[in-house]
C-alpha cells in the first residue's frame, strides 16, 4: 500500500512526494519530517524538486506560542502601511481558506541562512525546540534565543482541525507526520519542471519510480487520515 510504504519511509528520515489534487495545486511536494533534515536533503530539494523549502507547524501549538498567521501580521499592520491592507491574499485562485504562510526564521548559529546547511540547522533545530515538553511560555522565549525572523525557513501553520476545511500541502503533510507518529512538522518543497512550470503530475510519478521514493496522492492521504482518526478518537489537531 503506497501509504504505508510512505510512513515507513517518513520514519527512516527519508522522502517522499506528495500531489494534491487534480482540481487545487496540481503540484507534488517533495516532504520529509523536520526532524531529520540534513544538508543532504535540503540539496536534494533544492536541485531535484526547486521550489519553496517551507516548514509546518501544528495549528494549536502555533497559537499556544504566538507564531501567527503572515496574513495576521500584515493585516494588522494595514494601518501604518496601507500597502499591506490593499495587497490582502483574498483571490487565491486555488483556495478559499486563509494562507498557511506564517513568518521566516533562521537558527542564530546561522550566518546568512541560506546555505543547505544553514537552513538544515534551522529546520532540525526548530523541530527540536517547538515540540519541547515544556509550557508555551517557555518554548516561546526559547524560540527568541535561539532563532531570529525574518529568516530564510518558511514556516506554515497548518489550518485547525487538519484536513477538516483546507486541503492543502501544509495538511496533507502534517497528517503525514501524526500517521507516521513522528514529531508533526514536515518540510515540503515543490516538484518544478524544466520548462518553467510546475512539475507534471505524471513526470512526477516517473521521478519517484525512478528513485524508489514513495509516491501518494491527496485523496490517499484524507482516507488514511479519516482511519487514523477512527482509531485515535482522543487526538485533537
């Protein structure tokens, strides 16, 4: 079953790829669990799949610490900069729910951030830090000591109640992670192509035969998901 072979694979720190849907994105996501990306992966990411490195954060525990919505940051800011007021994401062609788009960090070991292993570090390090046993007091000023924004990681806070009103990357990948029972952040990059667009659906598939990386599809994952819950009753996320 190709969700099983892709929880295996997310639990050995490997990747995976995952398309949405035919009527959202048409995009598949390079994807991995933050919590073992290397430099080798986000090289790997950056040359085979070219698109945005971008970091999940679980709805509820962004909130708990304060890591908002950019949508949030700018909207409020209207005020001072009316330009941000005017430029409001309310005509995404591909969504109706509210943009995951949170802010960007860099881990303060860093120098500029943008290096593989500079952004590696960000990424296993926030992994580290954000899911710490602790109160969200404490890992909110934890992620000021240790991390820096704006940065080069983007980071996504997934939509509440996962896969219950937005289907996007952000979700599908999150739901990934719980199913596969590792730390629930993941880190996506999208497939493009050579031809200035983004990876074909088909091409997509033919990569990941040709690497032995599980590939899966948006609808696989909301039945696997809608199990998983079955299963789980007293999960909330």
């Amino acid at each position: 079953m190709s969700i099983e072979k892709a929880l295996d694979a997310i639990r050995k720190g490997q990747v995976i790829l995952i398309y949405d849907f035919d009527d959202r994105e048409k995009e598949s996501d390079m994807t991995v669990a933050s919590q073992f990306v290397t430099h080798d992966i986000i090289r790997q990411m950056r040359q085979d799949a070219g698109g945005l490195l971008c970091t999940t954060t679980p709805y509820r525990l962004a909130k708990a610490v304060g890591l908002p919505y950019l949508s949030d940051v700018f909207w409020d800011a209207r005020e001072k900069y009316p330009v941000l007021g005017l430029m409001a994401p309310t005509d995404i062609p591909y969504d109706n729910t509210k943009s995951s788009f949170g802010i960007t960090i860099n881990h303060r070991d860093t120098y500029t951030g943008i290096p593989d292993c500079d952004r590696a570090l960000t990424i296993s390090e926030y992994a580290k830090t954000i899911f710490q046993d602790k109160p969200a007091d404490e890992v909110a000023k934890d992620l000021g000591t240790y991390f820096r924004a704006p940065g080069h990681v983007h980071l996504l806070n997934s939509s509440e109640h996962i896969l219950s009103n937005r289907h996007g990357h952000t979700e599908l990948a999150s739901a990934m992670m719980y199913m596969a029972g590792v730390l629930p952040s993941a880190t996506i990059c999208e497939m493009m192509g050579d031809d200035g667009h983004s990876e074909k659906k088909e091409d997509c598939i033919a990569y990941a035969e040709k690497k032995g990386i599980p590939f899966v599809t948006g609808e696989e994952v909301i039945s696997a998901w809608n199990d998983f819950k079955k299963q789980h009753p007293e999960l909330d996320v």
